[in-house]
C-alpha cells in the first residue's frame, strides 16, 4: 500500500463530507457526542436551544437517525473506523 492510499480523515471530517454536514452541524453532532443533551449544548456553544434543535433536526434529516443516540452511535462508528 502507498502512502497515498492512506486516508488520514479523521472521523468528524469524514462524517461531514459523507453527509454534506454544514460547519455547525457538525460542531453541534460533536457536541452531542461530547457534551450530552440539548441544554448542555446550548450552553457550551453559547446559543439557544431552539437553535441545537435545529440542527438536531437538519442532522436526523442528513443522516437517516431519528434520535441523538443513534448520531452518537454513528459517530462511534466511523471513529472504529478510522482507528480500527
């Protein structure tokens, strides 16, 4: 294998593109991963909750889940796989 076949994506930048996340989408899915629920976000990211349940919504519509434990576990998969 050469070194340019290595792909050295790491998982936030490949979930972005294999979804065509916008830069706050993706900081709030990290968040999500990171941080918890709603509220907390909210707080760590200085917006309003309306505006993470936005991007909840954009991120379930992009992604094909429907709830915030199932980003997470689609987080954790693709970080399996690039670690792995």
């Amino acid at each position: 294998m050469r070194k340019a076949d290595i792909d050295a994506t790491s998982p936030p930048e490949l979930i972005g593109k294999t979804f065509q996340l916008t830069p706050s989408e993706l900081r709030v899915l990290l968040a999500i991963v990171q941080v918890g629920g709603v509220p907390e976000v909210a707080a760590a990211l200085g917006v309003a909750e309306t505006t993470i349940k936005t991007h909840l919504s954009r991120l379930f519509y992009k992604t094909g889940t429907r709830r915030q434990a199932d980003l997470v576990k689609l987080f954790a998969g693709y970080a399996t796989r690039v670690v792995g």
